[in-house]
C-alpha cells in the first residue's frame, strides 16, 4: 500500500474516533447547522496539507450531512447561498470518491440563489476555476461553447451596476 494511503487512513480512523466519540446531537435536531458545519469543515482545513487532500474526508462527509439536513429548514437567500457555497467546497475536496463535479452544481446554486450577496463572487470564481482546470491539458485549455455560455450567464448576474 502507497504511504499517502496508509497516512490517510491513518488520519481517517483518528477522525472517526473524535467524531464517534463526539456525538451529542443527532444531526437533523442542530439548531445552527451552518455555524456547526463551519467549524468543522475549519477543522478538516487545519489538517489538510493542500485544498484537495483526501485526509480530511470524514470530516467533510460530516459536514456534508450536516448541511443536506439543514438545507430543509433554510428559508433566507443568505442561508441557503452560505450553504450551497459550503457544500461546495466540501465535495470538491471529496470529488475523488466519485462526487466528480458534484462541487460545480453547488457552486452554481450559490450564484443563482443569492446573486447580488457576498458569496456569489466567490462561488463564481471556484466555479470558474473548477472549469478551466476540468478542460485544460497538454493541448491546452480547451473549454466547451455551452460551458463558457453558463460561466457569461452567471457573471452576467452576479455583475454589480456602476453607479
């Protein structure tokens, strides 16, 4: 087995052990799913080495159920755009499980939900990058008529007037 693997695993059983041995609350009954996902997807960043590193998994699948439990009883445009931006960069990182671009619709949901917020620009450029790098390769960087027409609509919306 490589020695990435074996030191994955390694952090994924000690993952596992902090987070079985720290269940309180079911997860659909959190009160503040956003703000407890947060914290742990900050968690999951301090033992990263790089932003696609696979030793983190658990707890990004944890936030992920966090998240997709909470999604139900969100009803702000903030919100749900927070979360979507969240889950995003979850499966992102998790898209070597077979999430594959799984991150890009989220990233997007983000952008449509809550256009002129925050987030949208941040969502949008994850997106973008997203893109570029799922289309580039020794040839070059090589992104579809229909791709780049979705990326123009979302910057479209997300586009502040000048004054």
């Amino acid at each position: 087995v490589p020695y990435y693997l074996l030191e994955d695993t390694r952090k994924w059983r000690k993952s596992l052990e902090s987070w079985s041995g720290s269940i309180t609350t079911p997860v659909a009954n959190l009160k503040d799913p956003i703000t407890s996902a947060k914290g742990i997807i900050q968690k999951a960043r301090r033992g990263q080495e790089y932003r696609r590193d696979h030793s983190a998994d658990v707890e990004y699948l944890v936030a992920t159920s966090i998240l997709h439990d909470g999604l139900t009883g969100m009803k702000r445009a903030s919100q749900l755009a927070e979360a979507y931006y969240l889950l995003g960069e979850s499966y992102e990182v998790l898209g070597d499980l077979g999430y594959w671009n799984l991150h890009e619709f989220y990233f997007e949901s983000c952008v449509r939900e809550w256009p002129k917020g925050p987030l949208a620009r941040k969502c949008y450029e994850r997106l973008e990058e997203s893109v570029f790098v799922g289309y580039s390769g020794s040839s070059g960087v090589h992104v579809p008529f229909h791709e780049k027409k979705r990326l123009d609509e979302l910057k479209s919306l997300i586009r502040v007037d000048p004054m």
